[in-house]
C-alpha cells in the first residue's frame, strides 16, 4: 500500500477527486492547509501599501491506495492539478505497513 | 403653590355685597371646617378626616356652580394635594377652570361668579384658567403645574371636558417630561435642606422625607411603573402610615398656627405632640416621641424615593423607559395600540446596551397579529428608523433574536416568517435557516467590535460601508426563498423586492440589495473554487461587481454567511482566500479601469440608447461615451449619464457647465463638464474647497478628445448653497473665471486654509503615496491615502500638475477621516519613469506632511 499525500491548488479539489474517483479510489482526507514551496508567496498592494503573502493557501488531499494503482493513482493527480505555473503543488508517495478499519479491527494488508 | 397668574386678568377686584350664594357658603365652609378642627384635636387629622373635608369642600364648588346656571363647557378640577384630597385646614385650594371653547365675555362673567364669592368668604384659591386647546400643546416651561395636573380630579362642571383634558394631557412625551422635571425639583428642594432629612425644626411638607416626597414618590410609580412601590424598600402599608402621620401632624401644625404653616419648629413640636397625645411626664420626652416617629417615618418615605428614583425607568423616548431589567413601555396600553414605537425599543435597548424587559415582549406578543408589516412603519421616519435599527453594532443579534422570537420580526417582515424553524438538509448547515440568518449578522456584529489583530482588515472594511445597514437587511432577506426547495436565491429576490417596496429605498439601494441577494454565493464559489491568480478571472468578477461598495458589501456578506453555518466553517484558511480575492478585485477595480474603454459595441450601451430621452439622440449618446472607462456605465444609472451628456452639449474652450443637486440632506452632487487643460482638476477642486465644499467622493473622467466630466459629492457645511439663492451662478462664475485664468484662486484659498488648519480634528494618519506602472497599461497610477483635510485634493494635484504631469482619471473615497485617491497620470502621454515618479511621490509627501 501507498500514501500519497498532495499538496495541490484550492480550486483544483474537484477535479482531483473526480480524477480518483475515475480509478475507483473514493476513500481520501482533504485537509485545508497554509505554506509554500518554490513560490514563496508575493508582495500585495493594497491601498498603496506593500503586504507579504508568505503562506498560501493550498489543500492537502491523502490517499492510501493499493500498490498496483499507486502509479495512476499519481498521474491522475498531477494531470488533473497542473496549470503549468509556479505554485501548482507536490505529491508526496510514502510506504504504508499495515492498516486496520477501526469498526471490525480488521487488518488490511 | 400654583401660579396664579394666568388667571389673573379675569380678577375683578370690586367689592361685591355678600349674595344668599355667599352667606350660604359661609356656613358650609365653616361647618367642614369644624368638623376638620375637631378631628385634628383629637389628634385624628390623617388621611380620612383630610379626604372628608376634601369632600365637603368638593360639595360647596359644586352649590356654587350650580347656582352660576348651567355650565355645559366648563369643568373645575381639583389639582394638586386637592386632587390627591388631602387638603388640610388652611391649604390653598388648588383649581382648574377649564373651558371648552374660547374665553369670551360669558366665559369672564362665570369666573367671576365662581371666584368672587370664594374670595369673599376667605378661601385662598390658587386657580389657572385655561381653553382644553391649551392643552395640545405642552408647557414645558411650567413643571409645577404639570406636575399638579397628574393629580388632577373632576369637582364640578362638564365631565366629557375633563375626559378630552385628560386624552390631551397624558401622552407619554408629556409624562416623560413631567419625571425629567420633577427629578430635577426634587434635587433642588432637598438641596435647600442639604440633602438629609435630620432636621432639629423640619418642614412637614417641604424637607426630605417629608410630605413633598411622598407625592414624588407616588408620581415616579405612577409615570414609570405603577407597580414598583410593590417591590419598594418599605411595605406598601407602612409607606401609607408614613404619610397618615405626616398629615396628622401638618393638620396639627395648621390648627396650632392658625395659617398654613408647616415647619415643625421646637416650640410647635411641644404643642403639637400634646395635641397628638404622646405620652411622658415631661414635655421634652413627649417631644423626643413625636420627633422620633417624625424620623422613622420620615426615612421610610426618603428610602422609597430613593428606591423609586433608582428603580424607575430612566425615560429613553416616547413611552419608553429605562430600567434595570432592560426597556420597557411606560404606558404598555398606549404601546399595544401603536406598533410604530415597538422598534424604537429594540433601538433603545441597543443604544443603551441592554435588553427589551420580558413584559414589554410579552405586550408585543400579545398584540403583534393585529398588525401588518406596513404598520410598524407608516412613515418616512419610522422607515428610516428601522434601517438605522440594521446598522451592525453590539447588541443587534440579541435584539433581532428577542424580535424573532416574540413574533415582531416575522411581522415587520414576513418574508422572514417563511424560513422560521425552516429545515434544510445538507451536509454543512448545523442550525435552521432563520437561526443560520440571525447569525450572518452576529457574525457581522463581532467583526464590528473585534480587537483580533488579524481581523482588523476586515472590521476596516465594515467600518468604510457607508451604508452597512443595507449589508445587514440584504442578510436578513439571502436566504428567505429557502422555504421552497429550488433555487433560493432567485426566490429570495422575488420576496426581497417586495421589502424594498416597502421600505420604499432609493433606487441605488434598492439594487444594491437586491444584488447581494441574488449573487450571495457568487464570491465563495469564486474565492474557493476558482483559480484567484488568474488575472482574468479576477477581471471578470470586478466587471461582475462594478464598484468598491458592492465588492466590500459582497465580501463581507460571504464572510457572514460562511461562518453562520457552523463554527468550523470559516477558518483561517478561507478568510485567507476571500481576501484575497478581495485585494486582487479592489486594486483591478481602482487601478485597472483606466484601460477598459468604452466602444460602440460595449453591453449596456444599447439599453442606454433604447431607453433615451426625445431631447438626445443615439450619436450625441455614442460620441459622448466613447472612449470614457467602461466603468462609467457601472458607476451611474441611466438618468444621471443623460444628465452628463446634455451637459457636455457644445462645449467651448474656457467653458464650464456645472449641475448641482441635493442628493439628501447633507450630501450634494456636482457634475462638471468642460474640456481638458493644464491644471483643471486642480482648479475645480480649488473653486470647491473656497467655497468651503468638502469633497467626499467623486470621479473625474477624460475622453480621448479631451472632454473632462468631474462628478463630486461633496458637503457643504456652511449652508453656502442652501442658503443663498444666487449660490450656483457664483460657484458657476468662479469656476469660470479660474479655469480661463481670468482669476487667481490663491488668494481666495489663503483664508480658508489657514482656517481649516486650525479646525483639523485629532484623528492623524501618517500619509501613504505610491506610484505603480504594473497595475495599469495605460497609466502610472497614483494611490494616495491621508488624513482627510479641506483643500486635500487642490493641493495634491496642484503638485501633480506642477510636475508637469496629466490627470485622466482620478477616483476619490472618504472613509471616516481617511481620504482615498487613485490618480490615473501620464507625462507627455507616456507613463512616468521610475525617477520621475519618485521625484513626485517625494514631494506630495512632503506637502502632505506639511499640511497634515
């Protein structure tokens, strides 16, 4: 099993979780989140003074999906989150060992 | 005492030969009299042997008007301690004559029949005269009389006229001005006494706790609560007693004096605990009993006045008091049976950071069906009250709640009833949908007041609506077409329209409104769901919204809607979003519309020919449009730019057309139409301020072929042009003489500044200029925030066009004592370079410094 955990664009949540639902993968968490990456945020003007934006708004959206469909599962994700310009996100892939559904205790392999 | 001066032109001081009328008084008088002595030496002068005499005194006015024939329009009142009746011995006999219509001759003649054979007999009358239509208006100048005329009692005469007088009388204004007054005359009284009733030789009637405040005390009950002296310091029976032995030793006083004499004086006190049958060997212990009853009596009436004074209703407004538990109807019957005060409580709650009490809620509830929503505001200012009931402040959530729930709100608006306890399923929505309503506004309510650092930007923004109470109706109305399941905001709209009919608001704000209402989720959907970096979705949505008002309205509306759906709705991070699409959309719209022109083909174009009046026609329309920003379609409705382009009508060099309206009453509209030159924004701006116009707002826009139109609200707070009759054509003259350069505007500007210098309120900001070539592709755009000032704007562009550079557009704001211009300059038709910039935001800094 894998963890893919993506950090992507506010207004691209939908067609994130319409690419995944494509590959039958509904199960997520979609967090609201705050940072930045190479963007590193920008200088606003509002009323003639000057204010950072250092941390900008992103949404974080994590997955476990089974290892045969990680790499789709990938591929969804960036095609459907890219713009092409800088602060488009990041997807993370992470191992995972063992997982249990807390109603039975089953465990999942 | 009452003034008897007022009847004073009827005396007739001849003396008149005793009549059978007159002796037979004579006896009557003197048997009461009698009767009264009696009582009083047996030491039973109280309240009962008072009102007996009272009554017989009543019976012998009665023999004397009837023996005067018949008196169908006159009614003579007992006022006073006569109406209360406890007169006493040798009071004076406090009266009324109150006649129906005018006084004329037969008027006079019964006056004189009735008062001369009082006189004759010895009575000592303390009489008003006066027409029932004395009595619309309020003698507010005489508060011992109107005090007097609370106890007023019908004796003889007309008893209809008595019931007009007392319909006339008792209006709540009248009472709340009786208690003001009556307030005022206790504090002098007992000042006289230096405020302790411990007198060794006190006065019966006049010291503290003595018979004067026992009155007082009745009245605050009677005018306020007439229940409060149930919840007094002293039980009610006790405060009785008080005063049955106040008037046993004042009838005391006046049998031993033999006059109207009520100062219990150390020889007096010996006599009168004797008559009063104290017991003791000594006279100094019969003494030292009475004066001991004296003070313990006397502190239970002082500890009631207190209590009442404490406790009463504090009046607010009329038939409004306020009192410890909150706001409450002084006469709740006269508030039952008039809906247009029932806001004015909830107002009154607000501005005095309380509650409306539990009765007067009840009182609306009981009767809150009889009524229909245009009853609670009949008129233009009972409209204008209940929008400036919407302006968000502490408090208004907990009002409206108290509204909602004693069914007022859904009465005043039953647009709102529609969505009471309304339910709709879905995943984010935690409370119903009037609740969800009530508390956008609450929401709206805490940023008002907040003092979270990282809020301050928003409550900025509240604080800049000039008319937030819309904000707050357009709140109230976004969701009522939730009771049908479809598309509410359309059905939200329909029902909302039928409110701003009723409210009858201006047609700007109607559509404001109504906007909001229609497009309430539009900004979420764009600030969450949207790619808010791409600038043309940020340049659609300013083109969508069209003016600053409306994008601050709309944000704050969706911050309020977002977080009245659940406490975790709104974070952080979305404030984050929408404020951004905030900042982004406020800069396209103040510094971008320079680059978006007016074309023939342009949308709203061809509703503006369509609809065009017979004295224009489509080209007149179309040239005179054509290379204005697009946002001059959005900034005026249709009348006011037919208006401009009559004004721009065959314009000559060295020209001015000028129109002035009244937008309201303190606001005023100049639209100026004239063709471009050097320092023409600066000049008119300078014509303004020596007129001492202060701009508020304002637009000033140049086409392409040099056709300047300056559009500005402006106050006038020296009446300038209310008050004089010629003022336009001299403003016009001036303003003439200045932009041909036929007149020096400096020396008419020297006086005025120096005096707006030395007036300058406290509030200081330091000043902001900053140029920016990005913004626009057109323009160096100027954004320039400082302290609100006379002359602000002539200064600033004076030093613009003193460096040589062209005013296109200018966009001017007013936020409280913040002025907020954006100025669209080129030099040379090009925009500045990066030195040429800094040369002039130096030196508008350092005139802004300067004059700041």
């Amino acid at each position: 099993m894998k963890m893919i955990k993506s950090i992507i664009r506010p207004n691209k949540v939908d067609d994130v979780k319409d690419a995944l639902a494509k590959l039958n993968i509904a199960g997520m968490t979609v967090t609201e989140v705050r940072g930045h990456g190479k963007q590193k945020g920008h200088t606003a003007i509002y009323r003639g003074k000057e204010y950072n934006v250092s941390l900008l708004p992103k949404m974080e959206i994590e997955v476990v999906v089974p290892d045969s469909l990680a790499d789709d599962a990938i591929k969804a994700i960036v095609t459907a989150a890219r713009t092409g310009e800088i602060g488009d996100g990041r997807v993370f892939v992470m191992p995972v060992q063992e997982s249990y559904r807390i109603r039975t205790g089953e465990r999942e392999a | 005492m009452l003034d008897a001066a007022a009847g004073g032109e009827y005396h007739d001081m001849s003396v008149t030969e005793p009549g059978p009328v007159g002796s037979k008084l004579t006896a009557v008088l003197a048997a009461a009299r009698a009767e009264l002595t009696a009582d009083v030496r047996r030491g039973a002068g109280g309240r009962a042997a008072l009102e007996r005499y009272s009554d017989r005194v009543d019976a012998m006015l009665r023999q004397l008007v009837a023996a005067g024939g018949p008196s169908e329009d006159v009614a003579i009142v007992a006022l006073g301690g006569y109406g209360r009746r406890h007169l006493c011995l040798h009071s004076d006999i406090d009266l009324l004559v109150l006649f129906g219509g005018r006084i004329g001759a037969a008027e006079e003649q019964f006056l004189r029949a009735f008062l001369h054979p009082l006189w004759d007999i010895g009575v000592v009358v303390g009489h008003q005269v006066r027409e029932l239509d004395d009595f619309r208006t309020l003698e507010a100048d005489n508060p011992e009389f109107l005090l007097a005329l609370l106890d007023a009692r019908p004796v003889a005469g007309a008893r209809v006229l008595f019931d007009r007088f007392n319909s006339l009388f008792h209006t709540p204004e009248t009472h709340a001005h009786i208690l003001t007054s009556l307030l005022q005359l206790i504090e002098e009284r007992h000042s006289r006494f230096n405020a302790t009733l411990y007198q060794l030789e006190p006065d019966v009637k006049e010291s503290p706790g003595a018979l004067r405040d026992l009155a007082a005390t009745r009245t605050i009950a009677l005018l306020t609560d007439p229940l409060l002296l149930r919840r007094g310091p002293a039980d009610p029976a006790r405060f009785d007693d008080a005063e049955d032995f106040l008037l046993r030793v004042r009838s005391a006083l006046h049998l031993e004096t033999d006059r109207n004499l009520n100062v219990l004086s150390h020889e007096l006190q010996e006599r009168t605990s004797d008559l009063l049958g104290y017991p003791g060997t000594e006279p100094r212990q019969r003494v030292e009993r009475l004066m001991s009853d004296y003070f313990r009596n006397a502190r239970i009436v002082s500890r009631s006045l207190e209590w009442a004074r404490k406790t009463a209703p504090a009046p607010v407004g009329p038939n409004l008091g306020l009192s410890r538990d909150g706001i409450r109807f002084l006469d709740p019957i006269q508030a039952a049976r008039d809906p247009s005060m029932w806001i004015a409580a909830f107002q009154a709650a607000i501005d005095g950071n309380t509650e409306v009490t539990e009765e007067a809620l009840s009182c609306i509830q009981q009767h809150v069906d009889r009524y229909r929503a245009d009853d609670f505001f009949p008129d233009e200012a009972s409209r204008k009250a209940l929008l400036r009931l919407l302006r968000p402040r502490a408090g208004l959530y907990a009002r409206l709640s108290e509204m909602h729930d004693c069914g007022l709100l859904g009465r005043v608006f039953p647009e709102f009833q529609a969505i009471s306890w309304r339910v709709v399923r879905d995943f984010y929505h935690k409370y119903t949908v009037d609740e969800h309503t009530l508390l956008t506004i609450r929401s709206l309510e805490q940023l008002s007041t907040t003092t979270d650092p990282y809020r301050q930007r928003l409550r900025n923004v509240l604080n800049e609506l000039a008319e937030p109470e819309l904000l707050v109706l357009s709140l109230l109305l976004h969701d009522v077409g939730k009771w049908r399941d479809d598309d509410h905001a359309i059905e939200s709209v329909r029902m909302a329209r039928d409110v701003v009919d009723r409210l009858h608001l201006p047609d700007d704000a109607r559509d404001t409104v109504l906007f909001l209402i229609r497009h309430h989720l539009r900004m979420s959907l764009i600030a969450f769901r949207r790619d808010t970096e791409d600038p043309d979705i940020v340049k659609d949505f300013a083109a969508f919204i069209g003016t600053e008002q409306r994008l601050k309205m709309l944000t704050l509306l969706t911050l309020a809607d977002v977080q009245a759906v659940s406490p975790e709705t709104l974070t952080p991070w979305k404030e984050e979003l929408l404020w951004r699409l905030y900042v982004d959309t406020y800069n396209h719209l103040t510094q971008r519309y320079g680059d978006e022109r007016i074309e023939r083909s342009q949308a709203g174009v061809d509703d503006l020919l369509a609809q065009c009046p017979p004295d224009l026609d489509a080209q007149e329309i179309t040239r005179f449009l054509e290379g204005l920003p697009q946002r001059y379609l959005q900034l005026f409705p249709h009348e006011a730019i037919y208006r401009h382009v009559r004004l721009a009508r065959g314009i000559q060099p060295d020209e001015v057309h000028l129109s002035i309206e009244r937008q309201d009453s303190s606001v005023w509209t100049l639209a100026v139409a004239t063709l471009d030159k050097p320092y023409l924004f600066s000049n008119i701006c300078g014509v303004l301020s020596s007129f001492g116009m202060n701009i508020i707002r304002g637009h000033a826009l140049t086409n392409p072929s040099g056709l300047v139109l300056d559009v500005f609200q402006f106050t006038d707070d020296e009446r300038f042009l209310e008050l004089n009759g010629d003022a336009q054509q001299r403003l016009l003259h001036v303003l003439e003489n200045v932009v041909a350069g036929r007149e020096e505007l400096a020396p008419r500007l020297r006086g005025r500044e120096r005096g707006a210098l030395a007036m300058r309120s406290g509030m200081r900001f330091p000043p902001v200029v900053r140029a920016d070539n990005e913004a626009s592709s057109r323009y160096t755009i100027l954004d320039i925030v400082a302290t609100n000032a006379l002359g602000l704007l002539y200064r600033i562009s004076r030093v613009i066009s003193r460096h040589g550079c062209d005013v296109d557009l200018v966009l001017i704001a007013t936020e409280g004592e913040k002025a907020i211009d954006v100025f669209h300059i080129t030099k040379g038709g090009s925009k500045l370079t990066e030195s040429e910039q800094q040369e002039l935001t130096t030196d508008l800094l350092r005139i802004l410094e300067e004059t700041q």
